[in-house]
C-alpha cells in the first residue's frame, strides 16, 4: 500500500509542471496587460507604465518570467495578487471554505439522490421507473449549468420567493470565521437565524452544481448495478435465503460501489470546474468567482496560484479515492 | 411420502406467444437419503431444472408445475417469503463456478454466518463457533484463521469447500448438487465428490446430484434422469441403466465414455448439438441426431412410455442387446 501511495505521488510531478506550464503560456496568450486594467479608462503616462512593468517583472522575457513564477513556488511562496497586494495563499486560504462547503453539500446532494435513483433503475431494469430516472439522467447530464441555474433562480427565487437569489447568506448576519463554513460555524456560534439563512443561500447552487454528477452517478450506478446482479455471487445469497432487498442492499451494492467510488472521484474535477460557473451565477464569494475575476484583471499570480491550488486538491482527492477504492475492494487491499 | 415431488414442471423464457422451453414436462422425485443423478449434455435443461426447484428463476422466466412438494408443503402455494425460510435451510444448493459464486467483497467466515443468521439467529459468538466447525468438516485445515480469509485468497477447491460449508450450515434435507466438480482440477474433482457423498451419507440427506460425469453418477447415484433439449428421456436405476439403456441417446452417452473406445482410434460421438431456441425439430427432439430415426419419429413426439421408475422417451426403446425393437 504505501508503495503503491508513493509510486502515485510519483505522478503527480509531472502533472505539476504540466498544470503550470499550461497556466502561464494561457494566461500570457490572452490579450490584456494588468497594468492598463489598473489605470483604468483614464489611461496612465509611459514613464509610469513602464516603471510599473519593471516592478511587476513583467518587462522580462517570458521564459524568465516563468523560472521566477516557479521558484517561488518551489519555495511556497505563489506571489502577490497584483490587485490587493494581499500574498496569493491568503486570499486563496479565505475564500476556499465557501467553494470546498459548496461543493461537499453538491457531492452530498448527486451521491444521496443519484445512487439510489440508480439502484432503483437497476432494480426495476425496462420499466418505466428506470427509464423515468435515465430519461432525467440525460437531461440533467446535458443541462447547461448557467442556463439550468437561472432556470432555477427565475422559478424558485424569483416566482416563488423561497430562496434568495445570490450570496451566502443575509447580510443581516456577520459571522465571526472559525473554520471558514457557515454551516459549521453558525451552529458552533449557537446562531440558528444565521444557520437557516445559510442553508437557504447553499440550497439552489449546491443542486445547480450537483446536477452533472448526479446523472453520471446514477447512470454509473444502474449499470455496475446491473452487472453485479448477474453475477454467480449474487444467485449464491439468494439460494442461502437472503432476502430480495438484503441481496440487493448488501450483496450487491458493496460490488457496484468500486466503479461508482471512482466514477465519484472523477466528478470531483467536474465539480470544482462547474463551482467557476455556479459561483458566478449566484454570486458565491468563492474560488470560481474570484478566479474569474483574476481573469477579468489579468491579476496574473492570483490566477497561476489559484489554479494550481485547485490542481492540487482535485490531485489529493484522486488519491484519497484510490485509497478509499482498497477499503472497498478487498481484493486491491491484499495486493502485494 | 417422498421428500421432493415435482410433477411436470415447465421452465419458458422469453415472450408468451412464442416461449422458448428450457425444461419441458419434467417429474422428478426423491426420497430421503436417495442421491438422483441428472445427466445430459450442455443445454439440456439440468441446471435451469434445479434453479427452478429452488426457486431462483428469476423474471422474465415463468415456472409452472403440476404439482411441487417439499416434504408435503405445497411450494407454489407459499408465500415468496415462507419459501425463502426453506432455501438456504432445508434445501440448499451448491453450484458449478466456486470461484465466482463467492462474494468477492466478503470474508467467508461472513458469507457462511449469514446463512446460519438469517435462518436460526443466535449469538455472534456461537454461529463463529459454528462456522469454524463447518469449515472443519469440509477438511479446510485451520478453519479459525480461514474465516477472515477472502474468496480471492483461495484455491477453486477451497472456495468448493466452503460452499458445501454454507450450504450444509442449516443442515439441509435436499441438497441440489449443480455440476459441484465441473470447474475443477482432476485431482481435486473426486476428493469433493468424496467429500460431498461422505456427508450426505452421514446426514441422511436427499441429493439431486447434476453432472455430465457418467462415471460419478454410476458410483454416487441411486436412480439416474437423463435429460435432452429441457425433456426427461429415460428414468432409471442405475444398473439398469447402465446395463440396459432403452433411449438412444442414453445409449450414445455411455457409448461416448473413454473407456468404451479402448482399443478404437476414436471417441464415438453423437454428431449434431443439442437443439436451442430457435431450431428444435418436430416429433422426437433427437431424431436429427438418432441413428435409428424413423418416419414416425419425425411425425410425432414420443410421450413418456413405461413403468414405475423405469421410462423412456422413445417410439422405438432399445432391447437388451442395444438394438431397437421395431415391429
């Protein structure tokens, strides 16, 4: 196992310099200079554009802008947002927990209602049940986020007035960060008005961005579902007089997770790149929208740093899947 | 009163205008501590047969009986519920693939507590107890620690092993035996056949006994059905069979035993293949196949003709000498 975990870190090496030589060469190929987005529409003299070039290092040529850009970051150090000339960690470090609550209660949301929509398509396999969930699956997996998400906002927002339309919550409340979660910190304050708020705010972007990887899970389900109940096993139970939902519940379900663990893991990308999308439309003070307004400043470090960062985690959580694959299949676990 | 009645037990699948039978008429009864043989070729209905007496054919297969007794309990007319009670319990059944009719998920100290479980309850300390003692009676050598074992960490016999542990967990009445040696080694194929009439022996139980091994039923079984295309064609006992075969293709099967061509150059085989779905032929299903085939044969389906134990499905039974009786 912990050869198996080092020979993975392995990988993730060249993945690094893959993320970050594609970043650089990206964001440099887009027209824009930060220092004129700066100035703003009143412009700025020569002199004091170049000097401020100069100071940003941005007069140097690309190939040494990139071995400075690098050896930073080898040494942690990812640069200052040239915007707020705040270090790039820190706004990272502050606007991350609203993405990461956001995407845990989306991951909740497509696992909790697409694994069982899946087992019950598998279970009642050619019946209009099954082809109701993958008529739905389709058209959620087809979906355009921004376009579902105003959908969503027109109809429950607007027209029925139960949720807000954007942020995170009332700004009727100031919540004192502890861990960076609302949901976690409202409660830890003792503060339930601030709570319901927040539940209300992460209601429709957790399902906006949950949509996607719902209909893979559930797809995912039904046919690992479905192939595991042909299985020689799964006629085993029943002749021991295991009854019908036991077979399917325990026998059955165990063996079809594997697939659907990594279907999961995979999503996790999906999630994080549907949170730019999501975060925007909602006005979620998260990574997406601050990433996306980087782009709009060509704030050129905060989006190296930023998209690295999130290379990073989505790297970590392949790796956690790979580890959680083993405590469901014994048969990775007792590999030698 | 014998201990499994099945009187003319149909199995179809697919749609009902036009369904394909995989077991067609078939009786079968067996009495406490009796072992039947079923032999047949690939295809010729056995292991659907014996799912169906379980009771484990699933949607879209349609099972109809006259009449199917467990130890005089009706087991049309119970609910799904009681019936589940008796598999696992009073019959069980142990199948032809060790290897993959194991939970690979689940150790097998687990996977043979379930059964003993959910028919008799107890304590965790006692059914562990009881599972070790299983797995000692099979002959797997330090059953404690191979409890926690996986089925990927066992041999094919092993894994055979531990299946007859499970199935023998509730003490069974009938155990349905689905071709229990066909996946494995040679070597290994007679100490569990071995293994198996031991303990059927010692606990008295009825057997239905499935395999196209003619020489383990000559040894093992007390009565013999010989199957063709989802039909019963000849019921017997075993020296009779053996001796006196009265259907052709009872006759091409034993004919096609190796040691019936010692001193030829080649097996003798019945050339042609079990008829599927779409091409069974009308009258007797094995007159393509028959060497003594007849008009009448194509014309007509033979009913089961005979007595008592002894029926054959053939217009024209063979005779003592191996010849058929035309008149």
């Amino acid at each position: 196992m912990l050869g198996f975990f080092i020979k993975r870190l392995g990988l993730v090496v060249p993945a690094f310099i893959g993320v970050t030589v594609l970043t650089f060469a990206l964001i440099h190929l887009i027209p824009g200079d930060p220092v004129l987005m700066l100035a703003g529409e009143r412009g700025i003299d020569p002199e004091r554009y170049a000097r401020l070039r100069a100071e940003l290092g941005l007069d140097q040529p690309l190939v040494v802008q990139y071995w400075n850009y690098i050896s930073g970051v080898l040494q942690g150090d990812l640069g200052n947002s040239i915007v707020t000339k705040k270090p790039v960690i820190d706004e990272f470090l502050t606007l991350f927990p609203a993405t990461i609550e956001l995407t845990i209660c989306a991951i909740i949301f497509a696992v909790g209602v697409g694994l069982p929509a899946g087992m019950l398509a598998a279970v009642n396999r050619g019946k209009t049940l099954d082809h109701a969930v993958m008529a739905t699956s389709l058209t959620g997996y087809s979906m355009p986020i921004f376009w579902w998400g105003l959908l969503l906002i027109i109809l429950f927002s607007v027209t029925l007035g139960w949720t807000p339309v954007s942020g995170r919550i009332s700004v009727m409340f100031w919540i004192e960060p502890i861990t960076g979660f609302l949901l976690i910190d409202t409660i830890l304050q003792g503060n339930w008005d601030a709570f319901w708020s927040a539940v209300h705010h992460l209601v429709l972007p957790a399902i906006v961005l949950g949509t996607i990887p719902l209909a893979v899970i559930a797809r995912m389900t039904r046919s690992a579902m479905l192939e595991v109940l042909r299985e020689d096993y799964v006629r085993t139970a029943r002749a021991k007089g295991v009854s019908p939902k036991r077979v399917i519940m325990v026998h059955a379900l165990r063996n079809a997770l594997i697939p659907v663990i990594t279907v999961i893991g995979l999503q996790v990308g999906v999630l994080l790149a549907g949170a730019i999308l999501t975060e925007t439309i909602f006005s979620w003070p998260g990574i997406g929208k601050w990433l996306v307004e980087s782009i709009n400043r060509r704030d050129y470090p905060a989006i190296q740093g930023g998209i690295m960062l999130v290379a990073t985690v989505i790297i970590m959580v392949n790796l956690l899947v790979d580890v959680l694959y083993g405590v469901v299949n014994p048969r990775i676990r007792h590999q030698r | 009163m014998p201990l499994l009645d099945i009187q003319n037990m149909t199995v179809e699948f697919g749609e009902v205008s036009s369904p394909f039978r995989a077991v067609d008429g078939l009786s079968l009864t067996v009495n406490e501590g009796e072992v039947v043989g079923i032999v047949g070729e690939s295809g010729s209905g056995k292991s659907v047969s014996s799912l169906a007496t379980m009771g484990l054919v699933a949607y879209p297969g349609r099972v109809t009986a006259d009449r199917m007794h467990f130890a005089g309990q009706d087991l049309q007319a119970m609910s799904s519920r009681k019936r589940r009670k008796l598999t696992g319990s009073e019959i069980a059944m142990i199948f032809q693939e060790p290897m993959t009719s194991l939970n690979p998920c689940f150790t097998v100290g687990w996977q043979i507590m379930e059964a003993l479980k959910i028919h008799e309850g107890g304590g965790r300390a006692e059914r562990r107890e009881r599972a070790e003692d299983l797995l000692r009676l099979v002959g797997i050598p330090d059953p404690g620690r191979r409890l926690t074992a996986f089925p990927h960490q066992m041999s094919g016999g092993m894994s055979q092993r531990v299946m007859i542990a499970m199935a023998l967990a509730c003490n069974p009445r009938l155990l349905i035996a689905d071709e229990p040696t066909t996946a494995l080694d040679v070597t290994i194929q007679a100490q569990i056949m071995d293994l198996l009439l031991d303990l059927q022996q010692q606990r008295g139980m009825g057997m239905v006994l499935i395999t196209h091994d003619l020489a383990v039923v000559a040894e093992a079984a007390h009565r013999v059905v010989v199957m063709y295309a989802g039909q019963v064609v000849e019921t017997g006992t075993v020296p009779e069979i053996f001796e006196h075969p009265r259907h052709p293709y009872t006759q091409a099967l034993l004919a096609s035993l190796p040691e019936n061509s010692v001193g030829r150059n080649r097996l003798q085989t019945l050339p042609g293949v079990v008829p599927g779905a779409y091409d069974r032929p009308h009258g007797c299903l094995l007159h393509p196949r028959c060497p003594y085939s007849q008009r009448h044969c194509r014309e007509e389906q033979p009913q089961l003709f005979g007595e008592g134990p002894f029926r054959h499905r053939c217009f024209y039974p063979l005779d003592d000498e191996g010849n058929p009786t035309y008149d």
